[in-house]
C-alpha cells in the first residue's frame, strides 16, 4: 500500500500535509488502535452536505420618513394624488387610505434578484409584518415623497392589507401596491395580489420600501 499512497499523497493540497503528518503519528502511537476506530467511523458516516447560500433579494438605498397620517384622506384625495392612474382594485379589494398612525421611518430597498413577492417580501406572518404599512402611510409617502418613486415606467412596491387587517396566515388578504410615473410623467398606482404568481426582473431595478429593519 505505500506505493499508492506515496501517489495519492503527491495529489493532496500541501495545506492539508500537516494534518496527515499527525493522523499518521496518531495512528502510530499506542493509542493507535483507538484512534483508527474512530477514524474509521467518521469516513464510513461522513459524506458532503450541499449548503445552499440564503439568496439577498434587496439592497438598501436609502432611508426616509413617513410623517403621521390622521385618517383623513379618501378614495377621493388618492385620486388626487396619483392623477396618473389609481387602480381600481384599491376599492374593490377593500384597501383603505384613512388609517392613522404615527411618524415612522422607513427603507427604499432595490431589487437585485428576480423573485416573487413571497421571496422578497417574506413567506411568514412574521416577516410580513415587518414589511406591512398602512395604506395611509402609503399614500402619504407618495405624496410627499415623489422624488423618491421610480420615474421611469416602473414601481415602487408596498406591503398592504385589506382595510389595513392584521395580516391572515393564508395571506389572503395581503396585497402589493405599486406606485411610479407613467410615460406622460403622472404618477400612477396599481395593486397586486400577494399569492400573484410572477416573477418580477431585477434587472429593471424595482424598489422596495418597508419599515426600516
């Protein structure tokens, strides 16, 4: 056997020599026997385990402030706001902008992998509680910062609920807004249902906004 362990040994990375060099000595030494039992355990049992690399969908651009909305604002008033387009699926759909809340930071994320919304979003209650905003807060965002929403044809997207509802574990009542300026330069607004089964490019550098993690 030395023979073809001389060969095998010319093949080794020279950084792993050192470690063979003290396998040797060990199974040389009186405790030898022992040791070579247990070696050979572990090489019978061990075999590769593939570690699959947690995929980062989003990356931060930059952070900004949602002032604190006080429930005023309609249908009516959104209209206003995205005098673009104002999907008709925020009614029918039961998205509401009259919701109030307190000032709160948030993240503007872009979308660096291709996904769906479970993917960047999150697959839990959990997370999507951490991504979820008011659809007053949405409004107010946009309305106040539209310096901040793509300009060129594509959305920034935004975790809501249904009558801003905490959120269903079937996510049945989750949805995505998406807001951005049209061709004529008019901002307009859409929605999505979460469970849509697209896969959005980020190649056409989608944003994200959330509250700030």
């Amino acid at each position: 056997m030395l023979g073809p362990l001389t060969r095998a040994l010319v093949g080794v990375p020279a950084r792993t020599l050192g470690l063979l060099l003290d396998i040797a000595n060990r199974l040389s030494s009186v405790y030898g026997e022992n040791f070579f039992a247990d070696l050979a355990k572990f090489v019978r049992e061990w075999k590769y385990t593939v570690v699959e690399e947690t995929k980062v969908y989003l990356r931060r651009l930059f952070t900004a402030t949602i002032g604190a909305t006080d429930g005023t604002d309609t249908y009516e008033t959104a209209t206003k706001v995205f005098d673009g387009w104002l999907d008709s699926d925020f009614k029918n759909w039961g998205i509401i902008f009259s919701g109030v809340a307190s000032e709160i930071d948030i993240d503007v994320n872009e979308l660096i992998e291709d996904g769906k919304f479970p993917d960047f979003f999150g697959n839990s209650v959990s997370h999507l509680k951490k991504r979820h905003l008011l659809g007053s807060q949405f409004l107010k965002f946009c309305r106040e910062h539209p310096d901040k929403l793509r300009k060129d044809g594509y959305g920034t997207f935004f975790l809501l609920t249904r009558g801003d509802e905490p959120i269903n574990d079937d996510f049945s009542n989750v949805f995505v807004a998406s807001a951005g300026f049209g061709g004529i330069g008019r901002l307009e607004a859409y929605v999505f249902e979460f469970s849509r089964d697209r896969v959005w490019n980020a190649g056409l550098g989608r944003h994200l906004v959330a509250p700030q993690q």
